[in-house]
C-alpha cells in the first residue's frame, strides 16, 4: 500500500504527515482512508497526548483530487461524506489538543481541514484559498460552518464567493489562524508547540475542547452550565491535583495527562 499518510510518534505527540506531493497533497479516498485510521490511532493510544498534523513537500493541501472526483461513476456527495466529513467529525472529536502546521498553500477542502484543528500555526509562505467557487462547487468539510465563526459572517462569504487566495500574514490578522512562523524556523517551532501541548494536562484541554464543540450551538445558560459540570470532571483529575500541588510547593508540575 502506498503511504499517503506518513504517520509517527515523537514522545507524547502523534504526528500525521499528508504525503502526496507530486500533487500537492490532494485527497483521494485512500489516502482518507489513511488519515482516519491515524487519528483513530491518535484517539485510543493514551501515550498520545497531543496531535501534530502538516504537509510533505512544498504544500499543505490542494483539497480533492479532482481525477477522482470527474472519473466514471464518481459520486461527489458520496466523496464528501465518506472521505472529508469522517475526518472533520475525528478531528473535533478527539479529546486532545490538535496542532495544523500549514507549511505552504491550503486550497479548498485542505483550507477546511486545516480551519477545524485547535491550533492553526502558518508558515511565512503558506496561503489559505477557497477555492470552490471557481469551479462551481461550495465550501464542504465544514468551511461553511468555522470560517464564518473565525472571521466574521462577512469576511468569510467574501472570501467563499469570490475565492481571494489569502497570504499567512493576512490570515492572522483577521484571526483565521493563530500564529505566522518564520520558514526557516517553521518545523522546529510549530512541532515545539505541540510537544508543549502533549505536556500539559490532557484531560483538561479534552474537556474544555468538548465545552468549545458545545458552545457553536449553546444558549449562554445552557453553557454555563455544562461548565459547572466539566468543570467538576476537570477537578477530578489528577493533573489538576497535580497543578495545585505544585503551585503550593513553588514548583514546576508534572502532568500524566489523567
């Protein structure tokens, strides 16, 4: 089988590596396949503490592979639902904090997957594009539903309608993603910010990413009160007896992520 997901271990991080270059990393259904089988991986292993995902070569991800999506008896609804929206549901899903490192240009559904992990990190080169609208087609993989609550309601059908290709830096300033890196330091600082993540209390950042899915739809009420509850699930763990403990003893603590 070829290896369209490259998909590793370094200490407590899991990482996915999109590994199709020659086509700048485009989906097809195998190499979707692949990537659910390692966030399923990411999901179960508990040594696995943080996500880190990016791109091989000099792109993140063109989106579809349109051979696939034009070839004889292809069905694009089906290819939406069996191939993009599996691995946004996994994505969100997952209790543990998932880090995109978008090494160079996000087009169409790669823009979407990138826009639905935790942290958006962007290398100085890199760009973000919705690219449907100049082949007739709408934002899918949930573009409609994060951009929208990323950048505001404007913004956003702007950039889906007329399909603007937006530089890293502009990204960042209308909050689409978190941070811009510098190319040369791109690799070493964006997975440093994962392997940050992977050291701190998991269970918690789980849960407030949980409280986070919740609140795309909750009242402020309803909110509210699913804090007071998470909240006392968080209390319950042991890196916050851990945290406290150590915050009493003027020390650095050190989490297990339990």
């Amino acid at each position: 089988m070829n290896e369209l997901i490259k998909f590793s271990t370094e200490g407590s991080v899991g990482k996915i590596t999109l590994n199709k270059p020659a086509t700048l990393n485009s989906f097809n259904r195998e190499m979707a396949k692949q990537m659910q089988s390692a966030l399923d991986v990411c999901a179960s292993d508990k040594n696995i503490r943080a996500v880190y995902i990016t791109g091989e070569g000099r792109a993140f991800c063109s989106g579809q592979d349109l051979s696939e999506a034009i070839s004889p008896g292809a069905n694009i609804a089906e290819i939406v639902r069996e191939t993009y929206n599996p691995i946004i549901r996994k994505i969100r899903n997952i209790e543990k904090p998932v880090v995109c490192a978008v090494n160079g240009p996000a087009v169409g559904a790669g823009a979407s997957i990138a826009l639905a992990c935790d942290v958006v990190i962007a290398a100085s080169s890199a760009s973000f594009t919705q690219a449907f609208s100049k082949i007739g087609l709408i934002p899918d993989s949930g573009g409609t539903f994060f951009l929208p609550r990323l950048i505001g309601f404007g913004k956003a059908s702007a950039l889906m309608m007329l399909g603007d290709k937006i530089s890293a830096a502009d990204a960042e300033k209308m909050g689409m993603i978190y941070k811009v890196i510098d190319e040369a330091k791109f690799l070493e600082e964006s997975f440093a910010i994962a392997k940050t993540l992977s050291e701190m209390p998991t269970k918690g950042i789980g849960l407030t990413k949980r409280l986070l899915n919740q609140s795309m739809i909750n009242t402020l009420e309803v909110q509210l009160e699913a804090e007071g509850i998470v909240q006392a699930n968080a209390a319950n763990t042991y890196d916050f007896s851990e945290g406290v403990k150590a915050f009493l003893e003027k020390r650095k603590p050190v989490f297990k992520g339990e």
